[in-house]
C-alpha cells in the first residue's frame, strides 16, 4: 500500500453532514414573539445587608451575587431581543421559521 493511499483512506467518511432544518412550531414562535423585557430591577436594597447578623466576607458575597443578578438579567433581555428580531427576519423574509 503507498503512502498517498494510506492518507486517502476514510476521506470519503470525512464529508460534512448537511443540518437539517426545521420549521419552528407556531406555539414556539408566539412564545418568543410575546417576551418583553420586564423593567429593571435595582438591586435588592429593602433588606440592609450591612445589618444582618452575619459575617463581612458573606455580606461582600451577597452583595456580589446581587450585582451578577442585574448583570444576567441584561444578558438575558438582550438575548430574547436578538431572538425576536431573527424571527421577525425570518417572517418577513420567508414567512415561517
């Protein structure tokens, strides 16, 4: 056996399967059609953390956890925006997703 044959063997297993698409469940597309962005929330001040009867390291933590909170959440609406602004391409363009 040559070395090009060695090489070659399996090349025809190495093609790239095609994805398959899928049209999108009208359910589905009312549900991502009907998110709206629920009002920022400001981090949780009704309870003073400074007063609570627990360790500096826990309330630096608790505090932290509040900050990632509205930071998630930004993240997230941002996401469902992305989300509903290629639906609406897609709709508008081929009239199904």
């Amino acid at each position: 056996m040559a070395v090009d044959e060695v090489n070659n063997v399996g090349e025809e297993k190495k093609e790239e399967k095609k994805l398959r698409k899928w049209r999108m469940p009208q359910e589905q597309i009312d549900l991502i059609l009907s998110w709206s962005p629920e009002p920022a929330r400001p981090p949780r001040y009704d309870v003073d953390i400074g007063r609570l009867q627990i360790s500096d390291a826990l309330k630096e933590r608790l505090r932290r956890v509040d900050a990632d909170d509205a930071v998630a959440k930004r993240e997230m609406d941002r996401y469902h925006k992305e989300q509903q602004e290629w639906v609406k391409a897609e709709l508008a363009a081929h009239g199904y997703v």
